[in-house]
C-alpha cells in the first residue's frame, strides 16, 4: 500500500455547479481512520443517524407518485435527524433516485443545510477513473469528470452519482468487479454507529429497495449485528417496482415461514432473465432463512399503500426506536434529538404512559424544537418545576441575545411592562433590574421584589426570552398557551417594534424588517382576539381593557397597547367605544356640548340640561358625577385657557408699562398685569405637579414642551421689564405660542383632529426643506453681497444682505433698482459721513449679479417651492389611510390628560395645591 493519488474536488463536467469531495483508500483501510477524513478534513457534522441505502443497482423505474413519496420521506428524514445518507456512491438503480431526491432538496437549500450523500464504490468499475487520479505538482487541481461518456458497459463499469455530495473510492486490486467496497463500508457504518452525538449514540438503519440477491447478503450483514453492540434494523421497501424476488422474501417473512422456505418455489430464473445454478439458489436461500430466523429486525413496508406511502419516515425512525430500547423516556429522548415530534405523538406520549418530561422540555427549549414544546405543554408539562425563578436565571448562561436585544428591551420597558425582576439578567449582567424604579425606602424595593415573586409565571418569562431572541415559532406556541393571551401579544408588538427601530439605527435592514414583521403579526393577533371579543360581548370586552394584570406591572391591556404605540388596537371600535364612554363617565352619550358648557358654568342647570346613564341619583351624586366626567374637565380648562388669552392679549396691547428700580411696585404694575403674573405662575406649579414622578413620560409628550416654553419666555420677558420694548418682544412671542397651545383643543373633533396631525407632518418636511433651501440662499447671497458692496465695514448690513434680502426675493420683492443699480429709483450715497448718519451706501455695478439674481430665483422659487409643495402632497396622500389611526390614538393621550386632572381651573387650581400642603 502507498498514499493515494486520487483526491480533492470533482466537478462533473456538462452538469452545472456540480462538485463534490472524493478520495480513493485501500480496502485496508481503518475505518477510524476514515470518520477522521470525513469530520476533520472534509469538514462534515457528526451525524445523528447513519441511513444505509442499498438495493437493486440495475435502472428500475417507480411510479411518479410512489417515487415522490419515497423521495420527499427520505429527505424529510435526513433533515429531521441530521443524517447521512450512504449509498453505493453509482448512477445507477436505488441510488440515482437517492440523488434525485438530494438534488431536489438541495435546489432550494445553502450549502451549510445540504443532506450529507456519502457515496461508497468499488474503485475498478468508476467510468473514467483514470481522470481523477491527482498530478503530483499541481495542488490546485480539481478533477473534471465527464457524466456523458460515448460508451458505457453496465456489466463492469458505472458512472459516479452527480447528486451525491462526497466519494470514497474503495481499491482492493480488482477491476471490472462490483461489490469489492461492501466489507469496507459495512465496518465504517458500524464504526460511526459506535460514537455519540451529544448525549445520544449515533444509530444506524439498513434501507433495502428493490433490492435482489446482493440485498439479502447486506440484511444478513446487518441482522447478524445483533449479536454485537450495533444493532441494525433493516427496512425492506416492498411494491418499488413489482419485484417478486423480494416481494416473495418479504411475503414468507410475514406468514412466519422458516426452515421450509425455499426459493426453489418461486420462479428466480423467469425474474432475472437467465437460469440460476442449483448452488447459488442454495446459497441465497440459506442467506434469505437466516434473514428470516432474526426477523424482529427486519420491518416490511409497503411503499405501494396509500396510507404507508405517506410515513417512509416514521416506518424507519420506528424501527429504529424499537431496535435501540424498549424505555419510553430513552425513546422520548431520541425523537426529540432527530426532532420529530409527529413520532412522539404517535408512539411514545400515549395515554397510558407517563413520562418525566422535564429534561426534554429544556433541550426542546434550548435548540428551539417548538413543535416538542407544543407537544408537551399539550401533554400536561408542569413548568413551574422546570422553572423556577433560578432556573429562569441561569438560562442567560446558555444563551445569548441577539445584537440589538439590551438596548431595545429597556425601550420596551420604559413603561414597567415588564415588572419581573426575572427577566432582566438575560440582558446584561451589570444591568439592575429595578433600575426603571424611583424606590423611597428599601421596604419599597422589598415589596416590589415581593410582588414579582408572587406574580411569577414561568410561560410569561420564557415567552419573553423567545421575544427578545426573536424565535417566532416558539414565541407563538407559548403564546397560545396562556391565559392572558391579549396582554402577551400586545407586549410583544411592543418589544418587537422596540427592537426593529435599534435594528433601524444601527442599519440592520434585514433584521429590522424581519422583527418588524414579527411585532406584525402579534399585532394582528391581538387586533383579532380584541374583534372576537367585542362581537361576542361588548361590556365584557370593556373590562377586559381595563382590568389590571399583576402579571404585567399591574397595568391595563389598554395602557400597554398605549405605551407599546400599537395605533391599529388603539383604534379599534372596540376601544374607541370604550373612551366615548370614559369620556363623557356617567353621562348620557348624546348630551349636547353646549349643555355641559352651561352647566359647567352655571352647576344649578346639571339638575334641568343633563341627563345620566340610567340612574336615579341624588342632587350631591349628580353634581360628583358631572364634574369627575373629563369632559366637563376639558371644557372647564378650554374655557379657562380663553379667559387667559383674552387677559394676556390685554396687558401686552394696552396695560403694560415699563419699571424702574425706583419705581413704586403697586404705581407701576396695573391689577390686570398681576393677575396675569399670577396666572401664569399656577401654570408653571401645573406643569412642576406633572413632571413629578414621571419626567420620561412628561418629556414624551410634544405638547408638554410646548407648554414649558411661552412660561420661560414670559418670566424672561418680566426680568426685561426696565427695558419695555425687549420685555413686550418676549411676552409677544410667549403670547404667540400659548396660542398655538390651543390647538390641542382639535384633537378631539373627528373633522379637525387629522387635519392638525398633517399639519405637524409637513411642518416636519418644512424643516427639511430648509436645510436644503440655506445653501442656494447662503451661496447666493455671500456672491451678491460681495459683488455689490464690497469691503463692508458694517457688519450688520451685510448679514443682512446676505440672509434678509435672499430670503424676501423668494416672495418677489427682488431688489431689481439696488441688483441693476438706477440712481433715479435707489437713493444711496457714497460720502462716508452721510453714510454714518445713516444713509445707505451706493452698490457697485456689476454685471455678473443680474445673472446670478436669475438663476437663484429659478432654483429658489421655482424649483425648490415646487418641491415643497410636492413633498406636502405626498405627506397629505401618505398620511390620508392612517391620519384617522393616529387622531384616535392621540384621542387617547387627550383623554388621559384629563381623567386624572383636577376639575377645578386654572388659577383656582392653586388652593388645591395648598390643600395638598
């Protein structure tokens, strides 16, 4: 023996992208020796399963349908079990339909889920073997394999198997025999039967098919196995092709012939197409009894039936679990790692069989097999002993989150969805998990940790975990486990859409879109239950949305649809009946608005103009209840805010006067003034009282801000005061926005609502449009001002000639007398002293700036107005499906606002400030 010369990659030449790895090896050779090839230099998986394909080598065909079942079983059980499929490796009989069958999974699979086909022949009948023997000084070699040779002697030669994905080439010295690599190949197949594969044993299984006398000498191999360490089922694929050779085998087998077998009975010579010497049907007949003598390894299986044809692969994975143990447990086991859980189902979890499921529920869990996890929750698995608290922290251990999980999960519990302490170590080690909590006293942190605890719920934390590792499948198989299944979909809409915007950020478009479309579909899960719901019971589904869930932070499905942002559940009718409802409280739905303006005003006419919900209620129960409705609230404050606008337009208009130091406080400050002082001090205590406890909340809140902003411009304006006209500037600008502060009062009307959230969308695209609108103005307006006034000293002037006048040709004030310079029309100087007096300076004459004057205003206001107006076209369009999704949902935040504000107005709200005192 010597090193072999014949290795590396073949390409089949006239197929397309077909390669495989191959080597030649004596027939010597030690089989440890080849499994280390196989994992170490090729680079293969240690399999799960060994299939051992063997049959009749000569061309038969199946029927189509026949054929497509026995192909999709035998792929979908190379997948299921992470196996290897081995076969004689030849174009020929059972094993071109084994590489069919891989080409046709393989279409549509990478290379790294390709089933492993390892073929097994006979050195001295490859066609063309001479082409694969390697140059010794060319290391980049690769063998070129011709598939579509002139001639071909089926007798003593055979092609290699295109589909199959590595070759060993076993060479006794022979040529022109077949069957020299079959001794070989059974001792490699016995060997690799002998390793593990994580916790279990790699097992094997012999696939006879179509198979004639070489079959029964491979069953006899393999039954005789028994006897070691290795035992070998064999599955007999009967009706392949109305083979009577094996049929009949198969046939004596289940009428329990034995020593009267004989295949003198059957007509051998008719099937084979020549005679058969007495010796050698002696020979297969004495092979086919000992077949027979040990035939609880041999199973029958008709690939003819209808029913049959359908579960190859739960045929052989059977006759596999019956070979390797009768313990139902080991059985379990075993299924779970060849992730078949329609065979557990079937043959293992039956009803009068108990088994301890607790460590097949964690490896289910922890190699994502959701269809096991299925099965055993199904079956009655008790996960508060598979998981407890410690367990549920020791899995961050195991596991690892994907890339964009830490930051994304502290978006998504901004708002306390997740309470559980339990969670959070998965995220980061040095994370708190109570660092979202404002805690007083350590009994606080102690009765927090308290609650969790006895809110635990081992199928909420594993639901999370899957969340934030974005399993879907399994996700949605806890999810439909548990009880409080609408709250749990609408958590996950929120951890999802909180992890695909961090994806966004960090331009991870894939991932982004696929947890996108993740929170989508718990979104429509949610949106469904909610739909079920209210069509099957509209109050019931009222208090459904506001029931709190311990098991959620003690919040409201509403509250978390509503911090998760989920506007398509926000507007759902079932939720916007419900806040009409909370909206107007105990009163009657068509009470007109002007009713409760009046009585609002005027509380002796709730007694005559409103009327409530089917109640008959005392004098002192009506008034409670109508002045606790939001809506009376919100009136009462809009009225207010109309009250202070009003005052505010006053003093700035007629009755504000400046102050000197000298001056005398109550001499210089009118009434009116002081009281608007001191109105505008309450809305600062007002907005001081809101921000309390919840700034990331408050500052969430675009309005809020908006309320901040006219109060500091007002105080600023009042320190100014010595100098009256800076001191009117500020609080003219502050009266403006407290103006624009009024806007908010639209959100409540359908017609008007929508059309403010436009507007806030295209003032978006205002200020895009105005970063690109500076550079045309800025480049234009530095040339112009450099062209005609050169050498400015004045530095005012020229920024004014550089942004002020720019900006105003837009509008069509163009400056066409100062641009072409007409003495008559532009009134200027050139004398230094008048030009300090004040007079304007004389441009220069240039002709260059006319043309630049052109080209800015066709850039600025044709094409760049043109733009905006497309771009607001485009928001308006965009915006029109959604805009009614949006108003409802800031219906919400509007609603909110008001249920827990104090009905007393604003500046009155001051004695309840004391009183809290």
């Amino acid at each position: 023996e010597k090193a072999t010369d014949a290795f590396g990659e073949l390409n089949f030449m006239g197929a397309k992208n077909k390669y495989a790895k191959y080597i030649r090896l004596s027939d010597k050779t030690e089989p440890s020796h080849i499994y280390d090839h196989l994992v170490e230099e090729w680079g293969l998986n240690p399999p799960n399963l060994i299939i051992s394909v063997t049959g009749g080598a000569s061309n038969f065909s199946m029927q189509s349908r026949l054929t497509k079942e026995f192909r999709r079983s035998l792929i979908k059980l190379a997948e299921s079990t992470r196996a290897w499929i081995v076969t004689g490796g030849t174009n020929t009989g059972v094993m071109k339909h084994v590489g069919k069958a891989v080409n046709e999974h393989s279409a549509v699979k990478s290379s790294s889920e390709k089933v492993v086909t390892l073929g097994i022949a006979t050195w001295g009948i490859v066609k063309n073997r001479k082409n694969l023997i390697r140059p010794s000084n060319d290391p980049e070699w690769q063998a070129e394999y011709n598939i579509n040779p002139e001639t071909i002697n089926p007798k003593t030669e055979s092609l290699l198997d295109l589909n199959h994905s590595h070759f060993i080439l076993v060479d006794d010295g022979s040529k022109n025999k077949f069957g020299k690599e079959i001794e070989l190949r059974t001792k490699l197949e016995a060997f690799i039967a002998s390793k593990h594969s994580g916790n279990e044993k790699v097992l094997l299984v012999a696939l006879i098919v179509q198979g004639g006398p070489g079959s029964l000498n491979v069953s006899q191999t393999n039954v005789d196995s028994i006897a070691s360490m290795y035992c070998t089922p064999v599955v007999v694929v009967a009706g392949s092709n109305n083979c009577k050779f094996t049929l009949q085998t198969n046939v004596s087998i289940n009428l329990n012939f034995s020593s009267n077998f004989n295949l003198r009975y059957f007509n051998v010579s008719s099937e084979f197409g020549m005679a058969i010497k007495e010796e050698k049907l002696a020979q297969w007949t004495q092979t086919a009894n000992e077949c027979i003598a040990m035939k609880d390894m041999l199973n029958i299986y008709r690939l003819d039936s209808s029913v049959d044809a359908q579960n190859l692969d739960v045929a052989i994975l059977q006759a596999l679990l019956s070979a390797s143990s009768s313990n139902p447990e080991e059985k379990l086991n075993l299924s779970v790692a060849w992730n078949r859980s329609d065979l557990a189902r079937s043959s293992i979890l039956t009803d009068d069989t108990y088994i301890r499921l607790n460590a097949p529920f964690i490896t289910a869990m922890k190699e994502d097999k959701h269809e096991f996890v299925k099965l055993f929750l199904n079956h009655g698995v008790d996960l508060s002993t598979i998981f407890p608290p410690d367990e549920i922290l020791s899995l961050r251990k195991r596991r690892r989150f994907c890339s964009i999980c830490w930051k994304s999960t502290q978006a998504a519990i901004n708002n306390q969805i997740i309470l559980n302490p339990f969670i959070f170590p998965f995220i980061n080690q040095k994370y708190s998990p109570f660092a979202h909590i404002q805690f007083k006293t350590k009994l606080n942190l102690l009765h927090i940790v308290l609650a969790s605890l006895l809110s635990y719920d081992p199928l909420k934390e594993l639901f999370q975990l899957c969340i934030l590792l974005n399993r879907r499948e399994m996700s949605f198989v806890l999810w439909e486990s548990m009880k409080e299944k609408l709250s749990a979909a609408i958590a996950a809409t929120k951890m999802l859409k909180s992890m695909a915007k961090k994806a966004e950020d960090k331009e991870t478009v894939s991932e982004s879109d696929d947890l996108q479309c993740h929170a989508d579909d718990y979104e429509a899960h949610s949106i469904g239950i909610l739909s079920e719901c209210y069509n099957e019971n509209e109050e019931k589904t009222g208090n459904l949305l506001l029931r709190r869930l311990p098991k959620w932070g003690n919040l409201t499905p509403l509250q978390i649809a509503v911090n998760a942002k989920d506007r398509a559940f926000v507007s759902h009718p079932a939720v916007q009946i419900l806040l009409s409802q909370i909206w107007k409280g105990q009163l009657m739905e068509n009470t007109h608005t002007l009713k409760i303006i009046f009585s609002a005003l005027c509380f002796p006419l709730i007694f005559f103009l409103i009327s409530f919900n089917g109640l008959s209620l005392y004098k002192r129960e009506k008034f409670m209840y109508f002045y606790r409705a939001p809506v009376v609230t919100f009136w009462l404050h809009v009225l207010s805010y109309l009250v202070f606008l009003i005052l505010f337009a006053y003093v700035i208009l007629f009755n504000f006067h400046p102050f000197t130091p000298g001056d005398s406080l109550v001499s210089v400050i009118s009434p009116a003034e002081f009281l608007l002082w001191a109105w505008v001090g309450v809305l600062m205590l007002d907005e001081i009282y809101e921000v309390t406890g919840k700034i990331r909340t408050w500052f969430a809140i675009h309005w809020n801000k908006l309320d901040m902003l006219p109060i500091i411009l007002f105080f600023i304006g009042i320190g100014f005061q010595p100098d009256i006209q800076v001191s009117r500037t500020f609080l003219a600008v502050s009266f403006m926005v407290y103006c624009w502060r009024i806007l908010n009062i639209f959100v409540v009307y359908k017609a008007l609502g929508p059309k403010l959230i436009m507007v806030g969308k295209m003032i978006k695209d205002m200020l895009f449009f105005l970063f690109i609108l500076i550079v045309f103005l800025v480049s234009y307006g530095v040339a112009s001002q450099a062209l005609l006034y050169p050498n400015e000293t004045d530095v005012g002037k020229a920024i004014q000639g550089v942004l002020s006048k720019p900006y105003w040709q837009i509008y069509g004030e163009l400056f066409l007398s100062e641009i072409h310079f007409d003495p008559d029309e532009f009134t200027c100087s050139n004398n230094a002293t008048e030009i300090a007096a004040g007079q304007r300076r004389c441009p220069e004459i240039n002709r260059l700036v006319p043309v630049l004057s052109a080209l800015y205003m066709l850039l600025a206001s044709v094409l760049l107005l043109n733009l905006l107006i497309a771009m607001f076209s485009y928001t308006f369009e965009s915006l029109t499906q959604n805009t009614y999704n949006l108003y409802k949902f800031q219906r919400y935040e509007l609603l909110e606002a008001y249920y827990f504000r104090s009905s007393i107005m604003t500046p009155f709200s001051i004695f309840s400030y004391i009183y809290q005192l």
